[in-house]
C-alpha cells in the first residue's frame, strides 16, 4: 500500500522559504504572487492492505518523526 505524507507550517508560523521563494519568483518576471508556503512530502511504501492500519501507523510516524507538530501540521493520504 502506498501512501503520501504532507507536512507544511502552520498558519501564522514565519516561513522564510516561502518568502524567498516569492522573491525568487518575483525576479524571474512571475508577476502577482500573494505568498508561497514550502512544505515537505513523503511518499511511504506500507506492507499489507489494512487500511484502517496504515493511517494509524502514519500518523504515528509523523508524531514521532516526520513532523514537528507545534510548528508543522500534516495530512495523510492513501494512495
């Protein structure tokens, strides 16, 4: 089973990328950019098809892992 992870900032946390990003951007002649947001994804190989399972399963791995939860929300996704 496949599955994608997202990770991204909280609303209201400074993101330094996505303001450079909007520079960068800018410079390059894109034109009416409000704000860009980066984030993170994972794409998770899981062994079995118990669906139930595996979002379990993830979401423990970006409690523990893949997110910092107090400055970073996340969504799962099976694929």
């Amino acid at each position: 089973m496949k599955a994608r992870v997202t990770v991204t900032l909280k609303n209201g946390v400074l993101d330094p990328q996505g303001k450079a990003i909007v520079g960068a951007l800018g410079s390059l002649g894109f034109d009416g950019i409000g704000s860009v947001r980066q984030g993170k994804v994972f794409d998770v190989e899981l062994d079995g098809s118990d669906k139930a399972g595996a979002e379990t399963k993830l979401k423990a791995m970006c409690e523990q892992l893949l997110a910092n939860t107090v400055i970073e929300d996340y969504s799962v996704e099976l694929l």
